[in-house]
C-alpha cells in the first residue's frame, strides 16, 4: 500500500538485471551541448520564481505587507542553476515582498557569485550593481539589457554567415549607460555603470517578432554563440516548473 512497503519486498537482483537490460537499449547520446564545450567556465542560469505558502505557515511566518499595504503569503526562491548538468548550484529563499523593489534579487544572486563562471540572466534580475560585482569577481554574463539602458557603440563587429542564419541582426562594442533617471536627492542612484568596454548583440525572436538585446562582457566568442548561450537561459524557467508542477511544489507545506 506504500512505497516504503513496495520496497521492502522488491526482488533487488531482478531489478538490477532490468536496469542492465534497458541501458543496453539507450541509444549513445552525447551527455554534452557541443556548442557549451566551446567555453571552459562553467554556465549558470539565475532567476526567481514565486511560491503561495500554505495558511499555517504563513500564518506562523513573519506577515510581510507589499507597498499596497496586502499582507504576503508567498515565499521566492532565487535559485542559481548548472545548465549542462541541470542541477541547482546555489539558492536563497526570501519573502516575496521583498522584491524587486527592495532590491533583494540582486541582493540575493551576489551573494552566490562564485569566480570564473559564465551567467545567464534576465533583465530583471541584474543591475548595474550586480553587473559591476560580477565583472570584478572574473566572471562573465550574458544578460537581456534593461529597457532604461542605453547603449553607446563605439564599434560595429562583422558578422558571419552563420551570425545572419541565427537571427543576429547587429554586434557592437561599447558602453552601458542610464538613458533616462531622476536623479532628485530623493532618488539619487546608488550604483554607476561599469567603465568596461562591453558587447551589444542584437538577436531577432521570431515567435515575439522582435528584437532582443543581449548584453555581455564576451567578446572573443561569434555573435551566433551569444545568442545561443542566452537561450540555454530558458533550463532554468523548465526546471520552475518542473518544481511546481511535476514535483508538485507549487506550494510550499512548511518552512
């Protein structure tokens, strides 16, 4: 009637035999992308995602209130994930209240930086902040710019062949900037941009049908790649819901 049962009398042998049997019938797949073996630092993917707690936790947790005054039931998870081996890294667990406004997803992912790792971000979850942190620490990024930066190019790079089949439509170096801030000593910026030559590449979606502006410190890889380490950014989002639905941790059942 229960697993725990099942197992006490599962005729170990047998099921090592079929084990051995149904490996002998996998095809020999390559265990790696061949297009990540072209960099040597590991790839990480970092994101958040939101989960309702159920009413008696909550209820025994600290009731935080959003800025509309709503008493907050949900915990987020900002999580750091492998994506060639699709295993979580590093995690931290915060209310949901406390972000993004009070800063802490960025908060959160610097405080599992780690050196010579390439990341793989979403807009919302990197700064200038951030951005500069990971930079100093050796470290690279291939993030999606944020709407309220700009970009001043110093340098347009040719594209290949290959760049134009995968959608690239521009490479650029140059700087990142602020395009527009108030800057009223009540709001004045905490964080300046990074002085670093960076690397604009601009990739066409077409399931949106639009452009999408990735930012990196990469430099010595071909446009085509930069795209395509961005789009490995989406294991993390498969693996979010994996979690929620498949596992069934949609919502959380104790602390």
């Amino acid at each position: 009637s229960t697993l725990s049962d099942a197992l006490a009398r599962f005729d170990v042998p047998s099921v090592r035999h079929v084990i051995r049997m149904l490996r002998r019938r996998l095809p020999q797949l390559k265990q790696q992308d061949p297009t990540l073996e072209l960099l040597t630092q590991r790839i990480i993917a970092g994101d958040g995602s939101s989960f309702h707690m159920a009413g008696e936790v909550a209820w025994a947790l600290k009731r935080h209130k959003d800025s509309k005054g709503t008493i907050d039931s949900q915990a987020k998870l900002h999580l750091q994930l492998d994506v060639r081996r699709w295993t979580m890294e590093d995690l931290r667990v915060t209310g949901a209240s406390q972000s993004p406004q009070g800063g802490s997803e960025q908060a959160m992912m610097a405080q599992m930086l780690e050196k010579g790792v390439t990341y793989l971000l979403d807009r919302g979850y990197c700064g200038f902040d951030l951005l500069g942190r990971i930079l100093a620490a050796n470290s690279h990024v291939v993030l999606r710019m944020k709407k309220d930066w700009t970009f001043r190019p110093s340098q347009d790079l040719p594209l290949s062949e290959k760049d134009k089949q995968a959608g690239i439509g521009s490479d650029q170096l140059g700087l990142v900037g602020k395009a527009s801030e108030d800057l009223s000593p009540g709001n004045k910026r905490e964080h300046e941009p990074p002085e670093q030559v960076l690397r604009l590449v601009q990739v066409w979606d077409p399931g949106k049908r639009q452009w999408v502006l990735l930012l990196t410190d990469l430099v010595d890889l071909e446009a085509w790649v930069i795209g395509y380490l961005y789009r490995c950014r989406w294991v993390i989002e498969l693996f979010f819901r994996w979690l929620k639905m498949t596992a069934g941790f949609a919502h959380l059942i104790s602390e």
